[in-house]
C-alpha cells in the first residue's frame, strides 16, 4: 500500500499529514492554521500493544485449556480475543521494524518493506473487521440466549457457530484485501463506514431490547415479592449503567477511526478536518486500547474462566 507522506504507522494511506512529533500541542496543518495534535510515540504503540497481546492470548489458552468452555458463546469470545490479539501482534511487529530502521539495526529493501508493509496491513483490516464481526455476533448469541431460551441450545449449536466462524474470517480477509488494494477509491470508505455504523446499531438495538426483557423480568419477581418499586429501578438503574459503558467504550475506542474514514471522503481539504487527520495515531491507539478492554468486558466476567486462568498462570509459572 503506498504510504503518503511521513506517516509511518500502518494503514498510513489514509493518512496525508505528517508523523506528529512527540508531544501533545498546537501544530500548523497545511493551510497554516493551528490545532490540536495528539502525538503516540513509538514506545506507547509498543506498550499498549504488547499488554493487549498477553492479555488476549492468555483468554485464548484459557478457552483451549477447557472443555467446559468449548460452546458457542466462549468460541465467540475466543475468536474476538484472538482478533484483538492479531491487532495487537501486527501493531508489535510493525512498531519493532519501525524502531529497528530508525536505530540502523535492520537494513532492508524497499521491496521487501513495502511488500512487508501490505502483509502487515491485511492482518490489522482483517483483524479489526473480523473483532468488530464478533462482537456483533456476541451480542447476537446473548440476545437468543435471552429471547429463545428454551430453543437456545437447538439454535446455536457448535457446528453453527463454527460455520459462522470460518465465515467472518473469510469474508474479512476477502474485504481487507480489496481494501488494501482500492483504498483510494470513496467506495471502499462508506462500505467500511456504513459496516461501523451497522454494528453499532445492531448493537445498540438488541442490547437495548434485552435490558427492556430483563427489567420486565425484575419487575414480575419484584411483584412477586411485593417489592416492586425499589427492585425495578435499582435493576434499571444498573443495567443501563452496564449498558451505557458498553456501547460508551465500544464507540469511545472504534469511533474516531470511522469519523477519520468519513471526513475523508467529505471534507479531505479542509483545514478543520485536516486537524482530525493529524491525529489518526491517536486513533489506531484507541482501537488497541479497545483490544486491552475487550476481554475484562466479555471474558473475565466468568468465574470459571477465572478458576482456568489461574491454572494456565500457576503452569507457566
């Protein structure tokens, strides 16, 4: 993928403004007006991917290590843990060459770095497609589990979930590789757009209709009980709480990247959104933060996925 100007960090194509310097200030962008710049140094990008990269595989060794956890939600939270991992690992690799270059450590040509870079650049769109993809299809599992209780097991088996597995992986490959490959054309970006939002309401909706089923829930025990009032809003209250943190971090860390595509595609000379431009390293650190975040919301909660995590700790050590 042709990088255009200084920009180093992967994905660079969408990015026409220079590497920021490392600080956090006011930079002139190029019709000389000043804006804001968030600079991520190279070590940061190290770190934080570094740290997404253990915690991930960790849940993958986790789920593999128990057969408990062989079942259809758990093959999707793995799957999500190893999209964020290949996230993470793409962003370790390209950051080490990164530094390596710059210390005169590794010499190369520039064949072999642009062909580098393309590999590099399938592996993070197709990871970050194929997380956004799991995370849809978490929310999809838990909303059957909800609404089709009874039929559940009958309708997510394993055969199914693995299908729709090898699926998403597929069809991610197929699309990061058209993506790399036409990522000049507006096309490529309002179907990447357009597949951000897509989830996002997917999300949001089913998310919000299960929070709806459990206070209605709540509300038929609570009755039970004769407690109605107190034990409904409490509920309530929590479940939107929940819930508000987990859309709020799900658009938090993914959103600026699809407003960054988007302004590109209406205003990619305009002094104000050249500001937002500057900063799309900030962006890709935010998707890697989401990546560290990912496995306290949909792994961790289990207990005993946390009894297995401290077996596969207590072995590696």
């Amino acid at each position: 993928m042709a990088v255009q100007g200084s920009q180093r960090r992967l994905l660079g194509s969408l990015n026409s403004t220079p590497t920021a310097i490392p600080q956090l200030g006011l930079a002139a962008n190029q019709t000389g007006a000043r804006c804001l710049e968030v600079s991520i140094s190279d070590g940061l990008f190290l770190s934080l991917g570094l740290v997404s990269l253990v915690e991930n595989a960790l849940v993958v060794a986790t789920i593999a290590k128990n057969r408990n956890l062989h079942s259809p939600m758990y093959c999707f939270i793995c799957c999500l843990a190893l999209s964020d991992l290949l996230v993470s690992g793409s962003n370790v690799l390209e950051t080490a060459v990164i530094l390596l270059l710059e210390a005169g450590a590794l010499v190369a040509r520039a064949a072999v770095l642009q062909q580098l870079d393309n590999v590099i650049d399938v592996i993070t769109c197709s990871s970050m497609l194929s997380s956004l993809c799991f995370l849809g299809a978490i929310a999809v599992d838990r909303y059957i589990s909800i609404f089709y209780a009874l039929r559940y097991h009958s309708i997510v088996t394993l055969p199914r979930a693995r299908r729709a597995v090898a699926a998403i992986w597929v069809a991610s490959v197929v699309f990061s590789t058209l993506f790399i490959a036409y990522y000049d054309h507006v096309a490529v970006l309002l179907c990447l757009v357009v597949f951000f939002l897509a989830m996002l309401v997917l999300m949001a909706v089913l998310y919000v209709h299960m929070l709806a089923r459990a206070c209605q829930h709540a509300q038929g025990i609570a009755r039970l009980h004769k407690r109605q009032r107190p034990v409904h809003q409490g509920f309530g209250l929590k479940g939107a709480v929940t819930l508000t943190i987990l859309l709020g971090i799900f658009f938090l860390c993914w959103g600026p990247f699809f407003l960054h595509l988007t302004l590109i595609v209406l205003c990619p000379e305009h002094p104000t959104c050249g500001c937002i431009f500057k900063n799309f390293n900030l962006f890709l650190a935010l998707i890697i933060c989401n990546a560290i975040i990912d496995p306290l919301i949909y792994a961790f909660h289990s207990q005993e996925l946390r009894r297995t995590l401290k077996e596969v700790l207590t072995c590696s050590c």
